[in-house]
C-alpha cells in the first residue's frame, strides 16, 4: 500500500506539477520546501487528498517518498525534501477557539489568525545522540519540541548509563514557537482564543510571521502534555501572509455596482440629506443613527471617522521622505454623549483594527515589549501591543486618560515613526506600526466644567496630544431642541430593535429607525476601494486654497498678541503656536481623505472645504492657553494668563 501511495504521488509531481519539482531541484538544498496547493491535488486524486487531511502524520512520509521518487531534469536526489500545503478547503480552514479539538485532533488544519507572542528563532534538538560513558556506544532518539527522553538503558553494554549528548553527532534545527490569536475577538477587545504553533526548519522566521501580523499556519493538530486534559497545539507545515492587501483586494460584481452607485447616484440611497455626496452616504450609514444625530457638531465628528477609516496616501518620496496617510483622531467627551458606541463602531467596520481600553494596558500594551517568560522557556518573546496589531488599520483605545503618562510617551515616538523600536538579547529590531489611532478619553472628574481649557480639562500634558489630526470635544447637550431628538432616537431605536428581535411586525418609522443605509460587508467593502486610489489636486487652485488657510492659521494668533508679546523690532517672541505645520500635513490628509471617501481621483476644492472645516473644528476645541503651547512641541515657558483661542481662524 505504502508503495502504491507514493507512486501516486510521484505521478501527480510529474504529470500535474513538474516545473515546482525542477525548480525545486535547482534550488535543492538551499531550498527544501515543495508547496503544493491541496484543492488542485483534490481535482486530480480526491481520496488521496482526503487522507493527508485526516492523516498527514502517516500521509506526509509516502509523499516524501513520492518526491524522492519523481524523475528530475538534473542529477540531484531530493531525498530531505519537505512537502507543504496551503489552500485547504474551507471545512478545514477556521481560526483558534472555533473548532472542536477533539474531532479535530490528528487532522491538518489551516488557522487563520493573528501573532499574539513569537519567541526569537533558537536551536532545537532534533535528534539526539547519546553517548554511552561506559562503553561509548551511541544511542539515537528523536524528539518533539518540548520533550526531552534519556535512552532507558544502553544499546551496546545494556547498562542504564550514564549518558552525555554528543554535539556533533546530533541533529538541530531552527526553532521557533508563536501565539496564534483569533483576530475578530482582538479586534473589538473581547475575550480572545488562542493556540500554541511550533515552526521548525526553514519556516522558523518566516517573514510573514516576523513584524506579528496575520497569518494562514496549516499544520497538524496535536495533543501535548500529559494528565487528563492535554493542551491542543499545532506543529506547523506551511506558513502565509493572511489576506491580500488593499491594492490587491478585488471584489465582486455586485460590489463594483455598489461603487458606481455610490460615485453616481448618492441621491438614490434612503439618507435624510439634500443632494447627497458619496462620503454623505457613508456617513449617514455609520454607527448607530442615535450617536449621529442632526446635531452638526456630532455630524464632524462622524465625518471625522469616516475620514480616518478611509485615511490617505502612504508612500515615500524619491528624497526619502516618508508621508503618512493614517489620521489620528482623539475624542474627549462627557460621560454619555456616545463616543465610546462611535469608537467601537469604528473598530468593527474597519477592514483591520485592534482594540484596547487604556485602563487595561501598560505601555507596552499599547506599543510593544520583549519578555522573558515561561511560554519562550525562559528566552525572549515578543509581544505586539495594540499599534502593532493594527498595522495597516485603525488602532482604537478606550479610555486613553487612564493608560498612565508613561504608556502615553511609549505612545508619542510610536505615532511620529509608525514604527516601533525592540532590543531583544542585544539584537535591534523595528515592529511595524502604520496605523491610525482613534482615542477616546474624560475630561479630570468625569465632566467638562465649562470654562476651562481642554488641556487643563484633559490632564494629558504631553506632546501626544500634538500628533493628532483632529481632536473633537464631545459635550453634553445643553440646547433642549437636541436633547429631546437625541432622547426619542434612543428610544425609538431601542423599541424597533425589541420589535425586531421578539418577530413582531415593523411599521415605516420602525424600519427606517434599524435598517442599515449599508451593511457592515457593504460598508467594508467601500472603505477596502476608497483606499485604493491615491488623489491628486485637480489643479494649482487645490494647492493654494490650501496653503492659504495654513498661512491665515499660522499667522493669526501672533497677529492677534502682537501689542502684548512683541519686542520693540515688532516681531512675534511669544511661545511656540499651536498651528505648526503639522496642521498643515493633517489639513492634507483629510483633503485626500475627503476624495477618497467620494471614490475621486482627484482632490477638489470641496475637500479642501472639508479639510479647512475639521482642523479648524479641531483647533478650536483644542483651545491652547499660550502656556500650554510647550507641551506640543516648544520649549519652556512662563506661566501665563489662559487665552482663549477659540475665536482664531
């Protein structure tokens, strides 16, 4: 049987997949691994397939043994060939904690997940040889990771020992041991599953694993450690990066319909809004309609979402500069006023997210950490922290106030680099850590008095406070008009809701209250080809509207202070402004942004509108008192009356 097994393999290498074998072969052996795509081995042999699912411990020898056996072009054996498989099918592809272990045990698997811990790559001992320190006999013994066995007694002289390993007549391989998380539960900050996976060999290191980002691991189920309740892990065969990126997503007809209409008819979809724009539409199907409101100050604040959920261009310039894309976005509210439901909502729809609330996490928490630990066996593992999850995506924290100042200055470098630095054992390595970060934070006591100025209301007297794009107070609502059309939203939402969930009928009013302007796929799905285009300004008036506002913004306040805070040469000595050119690159990003949630080529001057409207909103909540101006980026001041800045513009 055994050889009827791998003469059927060795006639689909040949017949089916011939040019991987002789490239393999002239490869061979700086190259070991053979990948082969297991659907298209199901098309020509499906019983054969079938048993390397259910048995590939066994199965995996006869299709060594079939490669060993295939013809080559050239004079080489490939008899340590390492067969690999990818493309399983969906009944065998899940992710940690949504699978039984127990029907699963034995069986290949494709897990699909995210790298929670990684240890560093480290010798393992394959097999060892045991030298006999009576008669010097050697006594050879395979082990599995984790495990390590003395011969019982000697193969020479029979005696029990003792033994010393030999070195040079043992086996070693890399070695490398990771945390495979579920990445859906991470994401919103839930409770996560996860599993223990072993890379040997050549996978070891493996660059999709290297910067903890999504993965595909196929491997083999087993069952480690003794007693009655052994530990599920996986000894992993191939390894691939999870997903395709935003560039490379394609998508489906109805879906490339959904995009026209969006760019074509916006007027066509149910939003209580006249003549309506693609990033409209977005808007009106985000988050609850409850938190949205008409209010036109949440209505920022959700366009402000919208924006960083699409963000702009990341790239590096032919000088070297690098130009960051991601928006930052911080939301400081009352208790109640729903940005914690907007902040959530947010991680849910983004394509990539992580979440974290920051009464949770240490600084390493939020960035990322190397540690000894009993999972790393006393050696090095590495950690990613929320930033690091998110690469690519939207970091959102909860409750960013209570991270601790030290977590927050981790958090400063982090956001200006959009990388993260580790030493680990006296190696440098850098995280990647290309994200926008959505914080969500109290004012000191819980409450905004009223008068005082969002730094001093805030506690955050940090330079972190300077990287955010957009900073949008959330208040409680004072007007009655507000108070009651928010409170009836509320209920009206929670009534359909009820209605909906108990299979009681629905009338108009019910319906329009819960029925998504898009579903979450739907909306996705937009968010995934907004951020495949890259605009450009439609002409010279897009360059210089823009640089107008920053010049009218920059010279403003010392205009405004001249009399109090000028020398007798008439120019400006007072502290550093808030409007650095920093505002400028945020002023940017939301333009892009804006065009890119419009699903445009270019940017126009309504999006240049857009970007002049949030970062002004955003300074003027911001509301620096000349004194606190140090604490973004200039240097030591004398305590000075608190100016109030709002009216700047």
């Amino acid at each position: 049987m055994s050889d009827e097994l791998s003469e059927r393999v060795a006639q689909y290498l040949r017949w089916q997949v011939s040019d991987k074998v002789a490239l393999l072969a002239q490869r061979y052996p700086d190259d070991t691994s053979l990948t082969l795509d297991w659907t298209a081995l199901a098309r020509w042999d499906p019983t054969l397939a079938e048993d390397i699912l259910d048995a590939p411990d066994s199965m995996l020898e006869y299709v060594e043994a079939g490669i060993t056996d295939t013809p080559l072009p050239v004079d080489t054996s490939l008899g340590q060939a390492t067969p690999r498989f990818e493309n399983l099918p969906e009944s065998h592809t899940t992710a940690p904690g949504e699978f039984s272990p127990s029907d699963r045990r034995g069986q290949l698997l494709a897990l699909e997940g995210q790298v929670a811990k990684r240890t560093q790559v480290q010798p393992r001992l394959v097999e060892a040889a045991f030298e006999c320190q009576r008669c010097g006999t050697l006594t050879r013994i395979p082990f599995e990771p984790g495990q390590y066995i003395e011969p019982f007694e000697c193969v020479g002289c029979e005696m029990k020992g003792p033994f010393r390993i030999n070195p040079d007549q043992s086996r070693y391989e890399d070695y490398q041991k990771l945390l495979l998380e579920n990445p859906s539960s991470a994401a919103l900050g839930g409770d996560t599953s996860d599993i223990i996976a072993h890379l040997q060999g050549d996978l070891a290191g493996h660059g999709a694993i290297a910067n903890c980002q999504d993965v595909v691991l196929v491997g083999e189920l087993q069952f480690r450690g003794g007693g009655p309740i052994p530990e599920p892990q996986v000894v992993v065969n191939s390894v691939q990066a999870a997903g395709q990126t935003y560039q490379d997503t394609e998508f489906t007809a109805d879906q490339r319909d959904l995009f026209e209409r969006l760019r074509e008819r916006p007027e066509s979809f149910d939003v209580d809004i006249e003549n309506p724009s693609t990033a409209d539409v977005l808007m009106a199907a985000a988050a609850p309609k409850f938190v949205s409101g008409s209010h036109p100050r949440d209505r920022q604040v959700v366009r402000g979402l919208v924006l960083q959920l699409v963000s702009a261009s990341t790239f590096d310039g032919p000088d070297g500069s690098h130009y960051r894309g991601d928006i930052h976005v911080l939301l400081p509210g009352d208790p109640g006023t729903g940005k914690s439901v907007l902040a959530k909502w947010a991680a849910a729809v983004a394509p990539r997210s992580a979440f974290a609330s920051g009464e949770r996490v240490s600084g390493p928490g939020l960035t990322a950490a190397a540690v000894k630990d009993d999972f790393s066996d006393g050696g090095f593992s590495i950690e990613p922290g929320v930033l690091v999850r998110a690469h690519e995506g939207i970091a959102v924290v909860d409750e960013l106030d209570k991270a601790g100042e030290d977590a927050i200055e981790k958090m400063h470098s982090a956001l200006a680099d959009q990388i993260l630095p580790l030493s680990l054992a006296g190696q440098s390595m850098t995280l990647p850590a290309e994200c926008g970060l959505l914080g969500v934070c109290n004012p000191l006591g819980g409450h905004f008095a009223g008068d005082e100025s969002l730094v001093d209301a805030l506690g955050i007297n940090s330079p972190l406070l300077s990287r955010f794009d957009l900073i949008m107070q959330m208040r409680s609502k004072q007007d009655r008009e507000h108070v009651r059309e928010l409170a009836e939203s509320m209920i009206r939402t929670w009534s359909a809701s009820l209605k909906d969930a108990t299979g009681q009928a629905l009338d108009t009013a019910d319906a329009d209250a819960i029925d998504p302007v898009l579903s979450m796929d739907q909306y996705r799905a937009v968010l995934l080809r907004a951020r495949q285009l890259h605009p450009t300004p439609a002409n010279d008036r897009v360059i210089e509207a823009l640089a107008a506002w920053f010049e009218e913004q920059k010279m403003a306040l010392p205009e405004r202070y001249r009399d109090a805070l000028a020398d007798a040469d008439g120019r400006y000595h007072g502290p550093p402004v808030p409007v650095t050119a920093r505002k400028l690159g945020a002023a940017r990003r939301v333009a892009q942004a804006s065009a890119r949630a419009n699903l445009r080529e270019e940017i126009t001057m309504a999006d240049v509108e857009v970007a002049k409207e949030l970062v002004s909103r955003s300074l003027a909540d911001l509301d620096i008192p000349i004194v606190h101006n140090a604490g973004l980026g200039g240097g030591d001041v004398n305590r000075r009356e608190p100016a109030d800045l709002s009216g700047v513009s």
